[in-house]
C-alpha cells in the first residue's frame, strides 16, 4: 500500500514574525521585512531579537552560531506543536541551506573550524532534539527548501521513516551580499517581481520548518501530492530562455492535478530580469496562463535555503484563508508572456496550489500540495 | 541473491582508476586533472573554467560514462538519467578561494566566476549541460561517507518515474590539490534491494579509501 505524506506543522522566523500566523497576517496586510541597509536594500533579522528569543527558548547563547540558532528557533516551535518525539530513529532530520556557516570563514568567532561543514552544521541541530540518525543537508541552490521537502516526501514514502523535519535557512552576510552584487543581480531599491521596470534581487534572512508525517490513507489537512527536479542542461548561472526545467518540472507535478484546481502557482520571482521572464515563459508552456501567479520576494528577498519552505508555509495559510497573497513590489505587467500576478490580494476558493524555484547550476524544481477535507 | 557489482571511476591526488585500472599521468592534485582532461576527453575547453570540485566530477563522470559503453555525449536532451552526488566538504574549496578575495577591503576583488562555485550543486549543472541532461540534478551533504545512507537516498531517486537510471557520486574537495570522488551508475533494478545496493558502494569504497 502506498503511503501518502502530510504536513502536519510549520513554523517562520523572520524579520516579519517568530511565527507562522504572524507571519501571514503581516504579509496579508502589506507589510515587507525589507529595508535599506548601507544603501541596500535586504530583510535581515534582527540580532538582539533573535538572542532574547534563544534565551527563552533555552538555547545556551554561546553554543550555536547565529544560522544555528535561527534553525533552532524555527524547529523548537514547529516540533512542539507537531507533538512527535524528535529523538526517535523514526524521525528524519533534513537541512535546506546554501552556505549554512560560512560566515564563520570570515571570522571563526571561537567556533572550531569544522563546523563551516554543512553536515557538522546539521549534527548541531540533530543533537539538540537528541536525534542519533545522520541528518541530510540538502544543497541545491536556490532550489534547496523544494528539493528538501521532496526528498523527505520520498524517505517517508519508503517507510524507513515515520516524521520529518524539514528546515530552510540561510543566514546573510559579506560572502553572499557581495557574491550576488558581483553578479549585478542585486536591486538596492525593494525588488519589483514581475514588474517592467525590475531591476534585480533583494537578499534576505528567514529560517523555516515543516513537520511532515507519512499516512496510511488519505487524512484531513496538508498533504505533499508530487514534486519534481529538473536541470535545463543550459547554463550554470543564467536560467533556461526556453524556460525548460522549469516547464519540465511543472508538466509532471501536472499530472496529479488539472490547472483550474490550483489555487495559484506561487513562483520564484526574484525580480531579475532574465529569472521572471523564464519563469513566464514555462508558466505558458505549461498552460498556466490563467492561473493566478503569486511571489513573496517583495516582503522577504530572496531567502535561498529558506524559501522554498517558508513560501510554501505562507502558501498553506494563504489557501486556508482563500487567499492569494498579494505580490508586493509589482505595478506593471513585464514580461514576455503575461502573467496572472496581481498587485493586490485576492479570494479563491481552490484548495491546491504549486511552489516553483529555479536557481544556479541549472535546476529547477515544481512541488504540488493539497488541503484535504 | 547475487552480489551486485557496479562499474565505477575513483580519482585522489594521486590516483585516477577507471573500473580497477589504473590511468597512467605524470602529474598529481589539480594538475593531474588537466593532464587526464587533455588525455582522455579534450573537447569541452570550459574544463578549464571549472573550480577543483567541478573539474573532479566532471572528469569522473565523463571516465564513467565512456567506460560503461557512451561513444560521445547525447545529440538529444534526456530526463531519464539524474545527477546525484554526494560529499561532506560541499563547495569548502570555493569557498576558501572566493573568501580570499574579499577578506581584505583593502584588496576587496569579488569575481563572479568564483562565486557561482561557491555552490555544489554546480558540478551536477556541468554534468547535465555536458550530456544534455534534463532530468533530476541533486547534491546532498553529509557528516560522512555513509553506504547505507547513500544507498537509501539513490533508491528514493527512483520515486521519480521519469528516472531510469541515477549517475551517482561522491566527491568532495578541501583545497585545490586535495580531493577525493567516485562515480557510478546505478539503474532502477539495482536500486530495488537497497542492502544489495549499499553493500555495492561500500565495495567501491573499500577498493578507493574512502
């Protein structure tokens, strides 16, 4: 018999919220983490806020980095709510993230120098909930969170596993700001999805956990229908022009769902020129052109390990509202193909909706996700 | 049951084995490498763009794929081989370099082309782009070299019904002369026994010390 995987709970912590549902409710009223920073415009999470939150929570302050202890945050609440017993060998840890510690390659701050190491990293999250089974990072780009939660979808599906704990998180700092400034993908005014006049990306900070669970039939709540991953074979920096991954990805999350049953495809966006217009392009291809499109960039930034998850959470509270989220930051259609994105929020009444991301290296990922009962 | 025995590549400092021989070079770490490009492949010259990591996975998969009968890369894009490679040190060696050139503000020179290596899933874009491979790319990072838990994670690539057969990896890298990989193909009827298909991969890793 076929198992089938649910989400069982969820938890945001970003500049916007400690919270899932404060995070929704402020995303829902038009508010955006991003503000300007040495002229830069990026959502980052306030330290102080963070340690007293640490505090709280009783996470001793100097044994965890700052991207561990956002991990942490994000994990502890998602975790107790789910009610599950973290430390039991049924439980999967997965970690989505781009570069975890690597701050510390700047300035260790006391830490051994290991622990840049994306599994030594995970091991510290683990440990904290007492969990002996290797943990899985997952680090696929921009793609990671999607990837993350498609993998842990398949591991539970082979019923080595019961629960998993599926972190996204990346931390920011000189490595990666000035990295993507070197690229000339970053906007210093808030970034514009969609919009004709985008001119870049805004980086931001935002750790997110699902709980997922493996069923034996079909229950009341989230479930993760089918994801897929697919490389455009194009280019390791710049996307597909044909938008193929992405195209390849969403025709075969397609085949468990008919377009007028989705809610929406919540897209990457990332206000770069070149991302937008390719994902246009597949959203076409694909037929979606008349499902409505939403992104989250324009009140997080771009949050790489994270957004895979967090936009996928902020996704499920949005359909459980019958809610399409706004895209903040888009006035004017601006791209070659139009899409169903809007300025403002909407209803809906649709109860599927799909995550797409694409990122460097080529890949791209489509997850499909149904609210049950 | 039968054993089940998969044909791979391994590549160190110092040694580059295709299925049990050894490959002849003169030169050891990052050199050797071009040595065995220029030896054994020769027609993709942005080899030589390619950071420490990408030029290992690249170098093996290519060995790999040539030795399990490919004449030369697909005229045709394909979904139905994935990418999945695994490692403990990630994108480290990038790292290391691309911190180096923003350590000092003073001498403060971040370059696009060691940044977009700064991500190790990279090395599986190469690949695909290389064979024209449209299907899955994924890159997984552990504490360890772990059979089992390598083994787990391939068969779950099979979930995916597109993929019928998974170029599988390890490959890690600390510094530009020091690395370490193994390369194989593992098909959906040898992903069906996940115990047969971990005790497989630890054969390859006894035979390469990792």
């Amino acid at each position: 018999m076929e198992r089938i995987v649910q989400c069982i709970a969820d938890n945001v912590v970003s500049p916007l919220g400690l919270d899932s549902a404060s995070n929704y409710d402020s995303v829902k009223s038009g508010k955006s983490g991003l503000k300007r920073y040495d002229g830069i415009a990026m959502s980052l999470m306030d330290r102080e806020l963070v340690e007293s939150a640490c505090l709280e929570n009783g996470i001793p302050a100097a044994r965890f980095t700052f991207f561990e202890k956002m991990v942490l945050l994000s994990c502890i609440k998602a975790v107790r709510d789910s009610g599950i017993d973290p430390s039991s060998d049924r439980v999967l840890f997965v970690l989505s993230t781009t570069k975890g510690n690597v701050s510390l390659l700047g300035n260790t701050a006391g830490f051994p120098e290991e622990r840049v190491l994306l599994g030594v990293a995970a091991r510290q999250i683990s440990d904290w909930f007492g969990n002996k089974n290797s943990p899985l990072v997952v680090c696929n780009a921009c793609i990671s969170g999607v990837c993350a939660q498609i993998e842990a979808m398949r591991a539970l599906m082979s019923g080595r596993y019961d629960y998993a704990v599926v972190t996204g998180a990346d931390e920011q700092s000189p490595f990666i700001i000035s990295g993507f400034k070197s690229f000339k993908a970053v906007s210093n005014d808030f970034c514009r999805p969609f919009d004709s006049d985008r001119r870049g990306l805004n980086l931001g900070e935002c750790a997110a956990t699902v709980v997922l669970k493996a069923a034996d039939s079909v229950q009341d709540g989230w479930q993760l229908l089918n994801g897929a991953i697919r490389n455009d074979a194009n280019h390791i920096s710049g996307p597909s022009r044909t938008g193929e991954g992405s195209y390849l990805a969403l025709m075969e999350v397609l085949r468990n769902c008919t377009p007028h049953h989705l809610a929406f495809v919540n897209v990457h966006g990332t206000a770069t020129a070149y991302n937008d217009e390719m994902e246009s392009i597949a959203l076409f291809r694909a037929g979606l052109t008349d499902v409505p499109v939403t992104g989250l960039k324009g009140c997080y930034g771009h949050t790489m390990g994270a957004a895979g998850i967090m936009e996928s959470i902020l996704s499920m509270y949005a359909v459980m509202d019958h809610t399409v989220l706004a895209t903040r930051g888009f006035a004017q259609q601006g791209t070659t193909y139009p899409v169903a994105v809007s300025p403002v929020n909407r209803t809906t009444d649709r109860r599927q909706f799909i995550k797409l991301l694409s990122g460097f290296g080529g890949c791209n990922a489509a997850l499909l996700y149904r609210l049950n009962g | 049951m039968e054993d089940l025995k998969l044909k791979y590549v391994y590549i160190d400092r110092q040694h580059a084995c295709v299925d049990g021989v050894m490959l002849e070079h003169e030169s050891q770490g990052g050199a050797m490498l071009s040595e065995l490009y220029r030896a054994h492949i020769g027609d993709w010259p942005k080899f030589f763009k390619m950071d420490t990591l990408s030029k290992v996975g690249f170098l093996a998969s290519d060995l790999l794929l040539k030795a399990i009968g490919r004449e030369k890369p697909g005229e045709e894009y394909t979904s139905d081989c994935a990418v999945v490679l695994f490692g403990t040190t990630a994108s480290l060696c990038a790292d290391r370099n691309y911190q180096e050139t923003i350590q000092d503000a003073d001498n403060y020179y971040p370059s696009p082309a060691l940044f977009v290596y700064t991500l190790p899933n990279i090395v599986t874009g190469e690949i695909a782009i290389r064979n024209r491979f449209r299907g899955e790319t994924s890159f997984y990072v552990v504490e360890k070299a772990d059979a089992a838990q390598m083994a787990f994670h391939l068969a779950c690539a099979f979930d995916d019904d597109v993929t019928a057969g998974v170029l599988a990896g390890w490959v890690d890298s600390r510094h530009n002369d020091d690395f370490q990989a193994f390369f194989t193909m593992v098909t959906r009827d040898d992903a069906k026994y996940t115990d047969r298909l971990a005790a497989a991969i630890q054969t390859i890793m006894d035979n390469s010390n990792i």
